[in-house]
C-alpha cells in the first residue's frame, strides 16, 4: 500500500506517537505539558475542531484565517472546483502550497477537511500524488466523502490521485487508512511536506520535525504556515483549551522554533511570507497581555549532511531564474529576502544555492560557480 510514495500495510492497534519529551523542549514550548498527558491534548484539539467550530466563522482570531492577498493565482484557480464543505471548514493560517510541483509527492501534515490537498491534487497532476494525515474524524469524513468525485469529475483523473489518513503528525510510522488497515510512511518517500496552521497544536513538535526529516527525500521541502510568538509563553496559557484551539496557545517563540529547527536537520530555515495575528475577543486578549503573534510561512530543506550550513557563506555563486514555475512568469521569491527576476543573474550564497539548484526547484533555476573558493 503506497503512502507519500511508499508504505508498508498491517492490521494492529490504534497508532501511539512516541514521546521525545525533554525540560528544554518545554522550556522552550516545543512541548505542551497537560497533566493528563499528551493525549488529552490531542483531545481537545480533536473535540474544538470536529465538534466547537462548524465553520471558520465561529473563530474568536484571525489566527486560523487566510488573506487572500497571500494566496497564488494558480490556488486561486484551483480553489473554483473545491467542494464548498470542504472550504467551510478550512481553519489554516497561510498558503503553504507552492507552484510548480508538477509530478511530485506531497504530503499534507493535519490536512483538516482536505482543502490543500484537493488544491496539491490539482497542482501534481495525474502524475503526481498527494496524502493527508489528520487525527480527527469529523475533518476525515469531510475530506473522504468528495475526493473521487473530485479527482475523476472535476479533475478528469482516470484514477484518484488523493488519499487521507487517520493518525497523528508525530508518528507517520503508524497511520491508519480507511479500511482500518495500518501503514507506514517510509523513509525519503515525500518530494513535499505541506502544513497549515498544525504544528502548533501539536504536543511534541521535536517529534514532528523529526517525523518530517525522516520522511522527505534528499531534495525535499517542508512548506508550511503556523503561528509563532514574539515570546515564550507561559504553561497556563499553553494548554488553555480555547486559546489551543484557536492556534495561540501552542505557538513556539520564532527564536525558539529556529533553534528547534537546527537540532532536527533542517539548517537554515527560511520565512517566505507573514502577517499580525489579530486576537478580536476581549477575554483572550486579556490573557495573553503584551504577547504578539504572527502567522508565518516557513521553508525548511532536506539535503544530504553539509551542504546547508548554519550561517550564509559566500562562494562566489550566482543563479538564474528560468522563468518557468507557473505564476511566476517574472520573478520568483525564495523568501522574503531573495527575490530573483528571470534571466538576471542573482548572487547567492551557497546554502541558496543549494536550495534553488539541488532541491525540487533544480529545473527552474541555473546555478554558476562551486563552493571551491570561499570568500
């Protein structure tokens, strides 16, 4: 049975994340401390999600909301033939789709009612594929219910390139199809991760970093948007049900989560794009005080063990931009510090290079010089 490009099939128990718990990852909010443990977490996630909010109206933020000034015309498009169930109940933060993914496996962490990944369906095409993983049955039948109908009629696939598992983002080792059967995500067998707005809910996002550097192939990317903190919060606000739900009460320190990115593989992690979360209800406002929060879309690579450095280096390397990722007739923005016009050569240094040149993006882009020479 095939999951993100390989899996391994077996009937066993309901899937168990294993806890990777630590002082400093609480310290650092990469943990969320219940006194019942984490799957009370989980529970009450599962509970605001599948049974508080019918729709992203009954939200008390913005955090779980969309502008639509960040969303690529080819999403846009995309989002036409969407079932309207699936749109109502789509609670993410960002766009963390990319363009140009054409033939690639993608993996949607927390896919919800399926929305990215009908959207990723379309962008691989029939050659591509696209699973999602939630713990939340409510959000799964949603996104069950549609997909053949859509891949086959709307999409005019011959086959269903779409699927949605049960289970946990912290153990993609045990995730539950929707025969009952379990399987595995196996090793390097995902071109692309997508999240959006899940991480912070989860209980242990050690686990989930890990999960996801274990699961990508060299080359790959996790794109995803989350919420994030200007500070550390304190571990009352952190498990406050409500403010877990609406995505603030697990949203790490932004220096915190670098940090947590460098300690699980992913060297260099880049913002693509942003924006101020606004809290409009007064009573949560209260409680958070000062702390502000932004929802943010990160890029984080996996490539083989030392070709992403901790800091730039310069090398004396410049790319070319092809020009030939849809959308992006013009120009194309890795981040939201390099932006490169097509057939301008641009200087980089060599963890960008790296990036643009040995990466799912390799086609579009034409990288001179070596790292032989450092400057």
């Amino acid at each position: 049975r095939r999951a993100g490009g390989s899996a391994r099939s077996r009937r066993a128990a309901a899937p168990r994340a294993e806890a990777s718990s630590s002082a400093m990852d609480t310290l650092l909010g990469a943990r969320i401390v219940s006194p019942d443990g984490d799957g009370a977490i989980r529970s009450s996630v599962s509970k605001y999600y599948g049974e508080t909010l019918s729709t992203s109206d009954d939200l008390l933020t913005s955090a779980c909301c969309t502008p639509a000034s960040q969303i690529p015309k080819a999403v846009r498009d995309a989002l036409k033939a969407v079932p309207d169930e699936v749109k109502a109940k789509y609670y993410g933060c960002g766009s963390p789709t990319p363009c140009g993914i054409e033939g690639l496996r993608v993996l949607d962490l927390g896919s919800g009612s399926g929305r990215d990944c009908y959207v990723a369906a379309k962008l691989v095409g029939e050659n591509g594929s696209v699973v999602g993983v939630d713990m939340t049955d409510a959000q799964l039948n949603v996104a069950r219910t549609y997909v053949d109908e859509y891949c086959k009629d709307a999409l005019g696939y011959k086959e269903t390139n779409a699927t949605f598992y049960k289970g946990t983002i912290e153990n993609l080792k045990s995730v539950v199809d929707v025969n009952g059967d379990v399987v595995m995500i196996e090793n390097e067998s995902v071109d692309l991760i997508i999240s959006n707005c899940v991480i912070n809910l989860s209980p242990d996002k050690r686990a989930v970093l890990n999960e996801a550097h274990r699961v990508l192939a060299n080359g790959g990317e996790f794109y995803f948007s989350d919420v994030y903190c200007d500070r550390r919060l304190p571990e009352s606000l952190r498990s406050h049900p409500i403010l877990l739900g609406e995505c603030l009460g697990g949203a790490m320190y932004i220096e915190d989560f670098k940090r947590l990115c460098h300690t699980t593989g992913f060297n260099d992690p880049r913002v693509l794009a942003g924006h101020a979360i606004e809290v409009k209800d007064e009573s949560l406002a209260e409680l958070l005080g000062e702390a502000k929060f932004y929802s943010l879309t990160y890029r984080l690579f996996k490539l083989p063990d030392g070709r992403l450095e901790t800091l730039c280096e310069d090398y004396g390397q410049f790319a070319v931009y092809k020009g030939t990722i849809e959308g992006n007739t013009h120009a194309y923005s890795l981040d939201d510090h390099h932006r490169l016009e097509t057939g301008k050569p641009f200087l980089v240094c060599g963890n960008t290079a790296s990036m643009l040149g040995e990466t799912w993006l390799g086609k579009h882009f034409e990288i001179t010089g070596d790292r032989s020479t450092h400057y």
